[in-house]
C-alpha cells in the first residue's frame, strides 16, 4: 500500500510540473549587428562608428540571428539618444536563419551618443550596438 501511495504522489508531482511549466521561447541568437547606410539585397553595405548628421538622413539597424526552431517569433530594436528612448520597432522572426533591419530618420540637432538594444520576445537584451553621430 506504501509503495502506490508514493508512486502515485510522484506521478501527480511529474504531471503538475509536466502541465504547469511554460513553454520557453525560441532561443534566439545574434550572429551580426551594425548600424548602417543603406541595406543592399538584404545586407548592410557599411558599419557605422562615427558619421555626421549632415551627411544621412536615415539610419539602419541590420540584425543576422539564428533560431534553435522553425517557428515565428519576434525581436525588439530600441533605438537610444544617450539615455533618452528614440524609437523601436518590433520585427518579425520567422525561419531558423533570419535577417531583418529597422530604421531611424535622422538629422541636424541630433548628436550624441547613439546605441540600438536589440531584445527578444521575452524582453531579453539579445545584443547592443553603438555609434557616435556629430
């Protein structure tokens, strides 16, 4: 009698944690990031550092990653003046390999100290990229 009484109390336990558990994300993985020009037949044509707000009107943030499975999901670009929100775009993900891009227009008055996080569907910070405009 002990010995069903413990298998079925180990049974309800594997089942409560087997129904109650949450499935995970899909695990994404960045394999290049750049702030760029222009995006060229889905490639970055530069990496941007340092450039002048003079000489664009409009960034771009190229992302390359890779997914452990085939299903859609999404990753976060925010885009960040110094400390100060500039913008984000939520991007679909939807294949093993995967690129995808999204932009800022750009101008005069807007020097600083630029980064763009890029986050996962659960918010995770995946990878950051940063660059100077003057």
């Amino acid at each position: 009698m002990k010995k069903i009484t413990i298998l079925t109390f180990v049974l309800m336990i594997g089942l409560t944690l087997l129904f109650s558990s949450s499935p995970e994300a899909a695990s994404l993985k960045i394999t290049e990031m750049a702030v760029t020009t222009k995006v060229v037949r889905g490639n970055p044509i530069d990496s941007v550092h340092r450039i002048s707000s003079s000489s664009v009107r409009e960034l771009y943030c190229f992302t390359r990653l890779v997914s452990d499975e085939e299903g859609e999901t999404t990753v976060k670009h925010i885009w960040y003046r110094g400390n100060e929100k500039m913008g984000e775009s939520e991007l679909p993900v939807k294949g093993k390999k995967w690129r995808t891009y999204s932009s800022r227009v750009v101008g005069k008055g807007m020097a600083g100290d630029w980064r763009v996080d890029a986050l996962d569907s659960e918010g995770k910070l995946l990878r950051s990229v940063k660059f100077r405009m003057n």
